[in-house]
C-alpha cells in the first residue's frame, strides 16, 4: 500500500494543475486582470502547503 502513496500525491497535484490550467484559459478568455491575479494568489496559497508537504 506504501508504494502507491507517491503515484497518489501525483495525482492529485496534476488534477490541482489541470484544474487551474482550465480556470486560467477560461480567465484569459474573459480578459479580466483582477480575477486572473485572485487565482494567481489561490493557485499560490493552494499549492504551497501542498509542495510543502512532499518536501
């Protein structure tokens, strides 16, 4: 069971990606600069205790 942890964390760090990839094209498309630097600053907050973690 240990060996599938590393896949695991993976996993949930490119669906993370992904999810922001999308909400950042879509951001694009409606060309606001303040929703796009709101998810900016979420994609950091979010991401950071994540990255922590593994490391």
């Amino acid at each position: 069971m240990a060996y599938l942890t590393p896949f695991h964390a993976f996993w949930v760090i490119e669906s993370f990606i992904l999810n922001y990839a999308i909400a950042i094209i879509k951001l694009f498309e409606l060309q606001t600069e303040y929703d796009f630097k709101k998810v900016i600053r979420r994609i950091s907050t979010k991401l950071s205790p994540i990255c922590g973690q593994l490391l």
